[in-house]
C-alpha cells in the first residue's frame, strides 16, 4: 500500500518505512535480477488495515504481509522473487 493521510492511522506513519520506499527497493530487487518481465511491483491505494501497516500484497497467491519493516525486504524478496525462474 502507498496510500498517506495528513491524519490518522496510515500505512506510511513517521519512523516506519512508507509503502513508496518498500516498492522502490522490491523494484529494485526485481530489476538487477532482470525479472521485469515476470514480476510486476506495483503500487495501491488504501487496502482498509492501515493500523497494520506497512502492508504488501503478493499475487497470484492471495498472500498479505502486514507491518512490513526495512528488515524484512530481504526475506520477502528470497521467498518471493528470487524464487522465480528466467
């Protein structure tokens, strides 16, 4: 989720890493393993469990990671991007 809000509970509160900073660095990822073509990084607005945020979604797996940290990317990115085959 990238969504932000001026107030209230958000995905993207001070002292965490916002949702733009988590896809920037899975896009990252994605693209020095030359995977564009099988792996889309995208961003969405609001998914309703902001309170739980940073949260990411994983297709076609029905997979929702919830208070995604910096720290987690490199787990995140060897369980579901470095699994993919050229």
């Amino acid at each position: 989720c990238c969504n932000s809000r001026e107030e209230g509970a958000c995905c993207s509160p001070r002292g965490v890493p916002t949702g733009e900073s988590i896809r920037d660095w899975l896009k990252s990822c994605v693209k020095s393993k030359g995977l564009e073509e099988k792996v889309r990084i995208s961003k969405s607005g609001c998914m309703d469990l902001c309170n739980q945020g940073p949260n990411v979604m994983v297709f076609p797996d029905n997979i929702w990671l919830k208070g995604v940290q910096k720290e987690d990317l490199p787990q995140i990115a060897a369980q579901y991007i470095n699994t993919v085959s050229h």
